[in-house]
C-alpha cells in the first residue's frame, strides 16, 4: 500500500480541483517522455479489446473521476464496434484513498480473470466514492472485496510497481487530470467523445 508519503505525491493533482480539459493532442517523442513500449505493452496490465489490434488506446483514468466514468461507455463502443483496437486501462488515482483502493482491488482481480467485471462495475458508479462504497459495488458484481484485498496483499508489490510506472508516466506527461489518452504517438488530456476516439485512432493508423 502506498506510504503516506508516497500518496500524498499521488494527491497533488486532486487539489487542483482539476478534472478533463479540452483535448490538445501533444505528441510523443520528446526527450524524458516515456516509450512507447513502456506505456502501451506493460505486461502486468490486462488488455482488453482485440489483444492483437493495430492500434492500441491507453486511457490514464480514476475510479472517482466523473469525466472517465462519462467517457467510459463511449470509449467501449469504440473498442468493440472497431474491433481492431487494443485497450490498456492505465490506473492514475488522483482522487484520494477510495480511488487507491479501488485500483488495488481491480487489479487484484486480474489473477482470477474477474478484471473486467471489477472494472466495470466500479466505472458504473457515480463519480465519488468510499471504501465501503467501492466494497458493496464489488459485492454486487459478484465479487468478494474481503478476497480482493487479500489477493493485493499477497502480491503488493506487484500491484503496487504498476501504479507507480503509470504516476511516473503521467508525470512525465504533466498530465493535470483523468481522463488523459495515448493513441499512437499523441497524448489527448481530456474527455473524447465517439468521434474524437475513432478519428484519433484513423490518424494513428
């Protein structure tokens, strides 16, 4: 689990009151910003979407964040109507300790191929959230929060690196809110609608 330290880092873009911005697309390739493989092809992180697709969608996002929970449905449509797109849901919990909870406990669920299930039943909720909201959410999808906590701290560390490598790339992109996207060689900050997503993912390819 994160120190209070460390989350307190994690904490700053909360403070700003800052949510989704107007999406200005900034391309990638600048010295000190992470790779492409770095930020597209994590082994640790599921992959939803066609494994195999030809452009891959990595969204920056917060359990508490009502900008992602808004983007999310259309993200999806996206995904599956296209059909040819990888998706990496890349966990940025900026919201405070339900939105670090929240991921600790999805990710959890990886090892038991419940991911999406936790997923999406947490990006259903209304945007603020606490444990217990996140723990009756998970109860009600079928899932068993107590099991989920145990499986994070059994494999903590794990969990734990991959949070980190997406803090670290989300400040190597001065990202200042969820939801933020990278598709293909741009980082969009901000909400994208259907249109956005798809002609962002033509210019990728």
């Amino acid at each position: 689990m994160l120190n209070r330290r460390q989350f307190f880092a994690a904490s700053i873009f909360a403070a700003t009151g800052l949510g989704a911005t107007v999406p200005v697309s900034t391309s990638l390739g600048a010295q000190g910003f992470p790779s492409e493989v770095d930020i597209y092809f994590d082994p640790d992180i599921p992959v939803l979407g066609n494994p195999k697709g030809d452009v891959t969608i990595a969204e920056f996002f917060d359990y508490q964040c009502p900008y992602c929970k808004k983007n999310h449905p259309e993200l999806m449509n996206v995904v599956a109507s296209d059909g040819k797109i990888r998706l990496v849901m890349k966990d940025f919990p900026i919201f405070g300790d339900p939105s670090v909870y929240a991921a600790n406990l999805v990710l959890a669920s990886a090892a038991n191929g419940k991911y999406v299930a936790a997923l999406e039943a947490l990006m259903s909720t209304p945007a603020r959230l606490s444990r217990q909201d996140v723990d009756a959410t998970l109860k009600k999808a079928g899932l068993d929060p107590t099991e989920l906590y145990a499986a994070y701290k059994k494999n903590s560390r794990h969990i734990d690196g991959i949070i980190w490598r997406n803090m670290a790339q989300a400040n190597a992109f001065n990202l200042q809110g969820t939801p933020a996207f990278v598709i293909g060689r741009k980082i969009y900050p901000g909400y994208m609608n259907e249109r956005a997503l798809r002609e962002a993912v033509a210019e990728a390819r």
